[in-house]
C-alpha cells in the first residue's frame, strides 16, 4: 500500500500531504491531552467524533461565508483541507468566566461577561501557550495590526455562529478556541479559519443543568468523554454512526 508523507503531527491530529497542491489530509486520533500533556489518555471513538463534528461546524461557517479550510470529509477519522501557513496564535472567545481567565482573576466560573472577550496566546508548547498581549504579537511580527483586526472579526462571527447553533440545542457555548491561517494568493493573502472546532477546543455547558460536554469532562475527571461529545453529536443530528 502506497504510503503517505506525513507533514506533521500534533497531539490530537495528523496532517498527510493531500492529492493536489494545496491540500492536506488531516486525521482525527483518539488521543486526549490536557495541561500541556501531562495528562493523556486514549478516548477510542473521539477521533471519529470530532471529525464528524469539526466538518458540522464548519460547513456551517461556509455556508454563512467565514472563510475557513475545510473541504470534505473523506472518511470516518480524515477530511480534506486547505495547506494554510498557521499563524502561531490561539484565538480564545469567552462569553462566560471559566477556565485559565477565571483562574488568573480569582473570578468564579460561571460569571457572563459584559461582552465577548478575544484573548491571545502564542502557540508554543514548550512554554505552556502563554498569554500574549497584542503589542507581543505585532512587534515580534507574528500577524500585523491589520491581521489582528482581521482575526477578531473572524473570532467574532465564528463565536455568534457557534452560540446560536449551541443555543438551539440547548447548550451555552462558555468559551472556544481557534487557530487561523493565511492563505497566499500572489501578493494577496485571505485569513481563515484553521484547525478543528469540536469539543476539544471549546467549553460546552448544558443551559438547564450546567453539565459539561466538553475536553473539561476529561480535564477534570467527570465522567466518560465520549458520552459527552456523543451527546453534543446527538443533539446536532451529527450521528457518527453514519459516517
Ligand atoms: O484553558 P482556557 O480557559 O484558557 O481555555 C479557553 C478555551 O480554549 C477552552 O474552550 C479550551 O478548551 C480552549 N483551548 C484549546 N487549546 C488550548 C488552550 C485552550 O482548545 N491549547
């Protein structure tokens, strides 16, 4: 059997070369990482899970017209998307305190926030991803001011998406994450969304009960994870049993 170049492998995802330029095949491992993988488990069926769902919402944002990588789904674990030159950012939204903010503000979680909040951190694992302020990040060269601008806009529309789409189904999207890429055309570059968006990446809360269907599920020890992005599927009609 022919085999394919691997590009790159992360925690979560392996990138293949793609069948044309300009593609790549990204496949979904059952891996689970926290706290910079000190933690680790295997999760068997989150790669095929998050898969299903990173294509659901993504297809989502297309058909709204937020640019973003994605292509098709080839199969249970792989989709096709668009080469991207990542920019080394983790674009976080929150709309409610939790996690690594409610930590460093002695907030409890919970808490709405007056607005949507962006906040950056440089992606870098060695140092724990850290908080960068945006002044780091256009004198260091990582994205221009008019790339920041950019990327809010897009943080900003992937989160009223995201929110409406959870609400429908009764869940408080609490806070998500994003990576950007630029594509090059000639000169020109176009900014868009990259990665996975799934419940590894964002904080999912059950509006009724406060119960979480996200990565905090294994962060935490709170139960089984694959029940809890089987539920966030099942609520969607993304039903990975019809892959
Ligand atoms: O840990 P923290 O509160 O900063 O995380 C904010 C959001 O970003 C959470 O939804 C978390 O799952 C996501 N995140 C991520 N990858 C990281 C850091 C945070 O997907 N490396």
């Amino acid at each position: 059997m022919a085999r394919r170049k691997k590009i790159y492998e992360g925690k979560a995802k392996i990138l293949y070369e793609g069948p044309e330029p300009g593609t790549l095949v990204q496949y979904f491992k059952d891996d689970a990482t926290a706290f910079n993988a000190e933690k680790r488990a295997v999760i068997e069926g989150k790669g095929v899970l998050n898969n299903r769902l990173s294509e659901f919402f993504m297809t989502g944002l297309t058909q709204l017209g937020i640019p973003n990588h994605f292509i098709r789904r080839l199969n249970m674990r792989e989709q096709l998307i668009r080469q991207v030159e990542i920019i080394p950012l983790e674009v976080i939204v929150r709309n409610v305190s939790a996690g690594s903010m409610a930590k460093r503000l002695g907030m409890e979680e919970g808490v709405q926030l007056p607005r949507p909040i962006i906040e950056f951190s440089l992606k870098d694992d060695k140092l724990g991803d850290p908080l960068v302020p945006e002044e780091y990040i256009t004198a260091f060269g990582w994205a221009s001011q008019q790339d920041l601008d950019d990327i809010v806009q897009l943080a900003i529309r992937v989160n009223d998406f995201m929110s409406g789409v959870m609400y429908g189904v009764g869940i408080k999207l609490v806070d998500f994450k994003i990576e950007v890429g630029r594509i090059w055309d000639g000169d020109y570059q176009r900014l868009v969304v990259a990665d996975e968006i799934s419940p590894d990446s964002c904080r999912l809360w059950d509006i009724e009960t406060g119960a979480k269907f996200d990565k905090d599920v294994f962060r935490r020890d709170l139960g089984s994870l694959t029940d809890a992005y089987t539920e966030v599927a099942r609520r969607l009609g993304v039903m990975p049993s019809n892959a």
